[in-house]
C-alpha cells in the first residue's frame, strides 16, 4: 500500500501560494491512502478541494504524528471542500475503535477545520472516523451542506459534525448516522443554525458537555429548524457538567419529528461520563430556550427531562406544539411555560 500524503502535501502547497482561483483535485474512481497531514495557510490563492475519490486513513498507529487528527486545514481562509457526487473521506476506524478514547485518550479527528474563516463543505460523504468525523473549531462563516456521515451505531466516540469556538455556521441537508452525537455544540459558539438535518443512529444533536471541570462556557443563538430523528439514544439535548459557569443561551429546537428516541427533550445539568463526579453548588446558567412544533414517539419512559440546577434553575424554558406520545415528563428546578398543545405537560419542581 502506497501512501500519497507528502504527494498531497506538496500539492497543497503549490496551489495555497498560487494566485486566483485554484482547484486541487482528487479524481473520480481513485483511492489515495494518506497518513496524518496538515495543510496549513495562509494561501494566497482561492482554493477548491474537489475530492471526486476516496481519500483512506492509514491504519498504523505509528502513521500519525499528531494522534488526535488525521487530515487539518488549519488557517485557510474562503477555503471550499466539495466531494462532487462521488468524493469520500474514509477513516478505516476499525483498528482505533477497539482501542477507542473511553479507555485510551489518544484519539484522531477524520477531518479537522480550524481557525479558518469563510469555509464551506459541501457534497461530501464521510465514513468510519476514527473518532470525530468533522471537526469545525475556532471558524468563523461557515457553510456545510449535503453532507453524508455514517458509522456503525457501536462505533465509538464518532460524533458526526463537531463545532466548538465558532461563530455564524449553517449546517443544511445533511444526513449522519453514527455512534455519538449526530452534532455536537460546544464552547464558544455563536449563531449556530442547523437545517434540514437527517439523524440516526446516533445520540442526537447536543448542545454540550459545558462546564467540565469547573470551566466557564459560553454558547448562544442555535436553531435547530427541521430535523427527522430515528432510533437515536438522544433527541435535543443541553448537557453540563456541576461546577461550572457561564451561560448556554438564547436556543430554538423546532419542527422536529422523533420515532422511537429515547430522552427525546433533555436537560442535565448533572451530567457526568466520568467514573466520579463531586456534588457542586456552581452551574453553567441555562435559559430562554425554545421547544416548538416536536412531535413523535419516545422509546423510554420519560420523554421530557428538565434536571436542572438547584442553586441555577433554568429560567424562560419554553414547550409550544410539543406532542411526543410514549412517555412522561420529569422536570426540577426549571421555569417551563408550557403553551399550546404540549404532550407530556412538564410540572416543575
């Protein structure tokens, strides 16, 4: 097996310091194996990857001197990654999944776009990460669209779409099917906006964790704005940790169908993925967040959980048009007004 990533990489560099608009090309019908690479900016040019093959992760441990990534774009501003109708980005995590970052720390993003400004990914199909399918961290005005994510649904650690630190994205007609979260919204995000979403399997669409261990986190204005769950562990989800700060604020999840997810709505603000986790009084402040036109069937028996706060309930939680049949609600410490056609009814303790 041949591997073409210094290929890549010099490639890369020739197009990043041309001038103009630049297409860097991955043909239709091939298959390049690439260790780990950075392709790194500033560029003087325009660049488009058009990948219409398949790009293979190598699957030796030692291919990858940096073991949390695979490929990064790191800096590359007006940046376009396209896949045409037949590009694939294949992570061949078989090998790190038996070894996966629940019991090993080491873990490799598929694809890793960072602090790069106008960005665009469209038309792409992602598969078998060996964790984080796509990451997005520390972008701003970002555009994915038509994307196709899958992993089997044991697979794990392998969130579909990641975004932490990045203001002003949209996510649009997208399919993902994995072993963690479908999308995951960590610190730092602003104006994040998600369309027309395909989730399943998966653990849904998270807001979170927050707050890990005692740090301050700050999200705010997220729409989910249509989306189809199925058989996912998770629907909309707000997680964080005890003992942190901050706020997660100003959130929409509307005109969203669910069947057979289990925690179709669910608040925690107790969450805890770790062996132990300390009774603490501070809390990242959860509030104005909207629920409106959910419907669907719940797989547990609990359908809406709001665990919030003692000591920083959630204030101006908002149900509108929420009918989701199979199971109850649980709610504490949480301000709930519950407005027309809401099923299950949230009384608050």
């Amino acid at each position: 097996m041949h591997a073409y990533d210094q290929a890549f990489v010099n490639a890369w560099k020739k197009a990043c310091s041309s001038s103009g608009a630049v297409n860097l090309l991955v043909p239709e019908g091939k298959t390049y194996f690439l260790k780990s690479i950075r392709l790194n900016g500033p560029c003087t040019s325009i660049l488009t990857v058009q990948i219409l093959g398949t790009l293979s992760a190598s699957q030796q441990r030692s291919d990858y001197k940096d073991l949390s990534k695979w490929i990064t774009f790191d800096g590359v501003n007006s940046l376009t990654v396209d896949g045409g109708a037949t590009g694939t980005v294949n992570g061949n995590g078989e090998t790190w999944w038996e070894n996966s970052c629940k019991r090993n720390e080491a873990k490799v993003c598929a694809l890793t776009f960072y602090n790069s400004k106008n960005l665009r990914v469209n038309n792409l199909r992602v598969k078998d990460a060996q964790q984080i399918q796509i990451s997005i961290e520390k972008c701003s005005n970002v555009q994915v669209s038509n994307v196709e994510v899958t992993a089997p649904a044991d697979s794990p650690n392998t969130d579909g779409i990641h975004i932490t630190n990045t203001q002003n994205i949209q996510v649009s007609k997208s399919i993902i099917g994995t072993g963690d979260d479908c999308i995951s919204i960590e610190s730092g995000s602003q104006n994040v906006k998600i369309n027309d979403l395909t989730c399943g399997p998966g653990h849904g669409i998270s807001i979170g964790s927050l707050g890990d261990d005692n740090s301050k986190a700050f999200v705010s204005g997220v729409t989910v704005d249509g989306a189809k769950l199925s058989g996912t562990d998770n629907g909309v989800r707000i997680k964080t940790y005890q003992g942190g700060s901050g706020t997660a604020s100003n959130i929409i999840f509307q005109n969203i169908q669910m069947e057979n997810v289990k925690n179709p709505i669910i608040i925690d603000q107790d969450y805890c993925d770790k062996s132990k986790c300390t009774e603490q009084k501070s809390a990242v402040q959860i509030k104005n967040v909207v629920y409106r036109n959910i419907s669907g069937t719940s797989a547990s028996d609990i359908a809406i959980t709001f665990n919030c706060s003692k000591n920083y309930p959630c204030q101006g939680i908002v149900l509108d048009k929420v009918n989701i049949k199979g199971g109850k609600a649980s709610c504490s410490n949480a301000n709930v007004m519950d407005k027309d056609g809401v099923l299950p009814q949230c009384k608050s303790t």
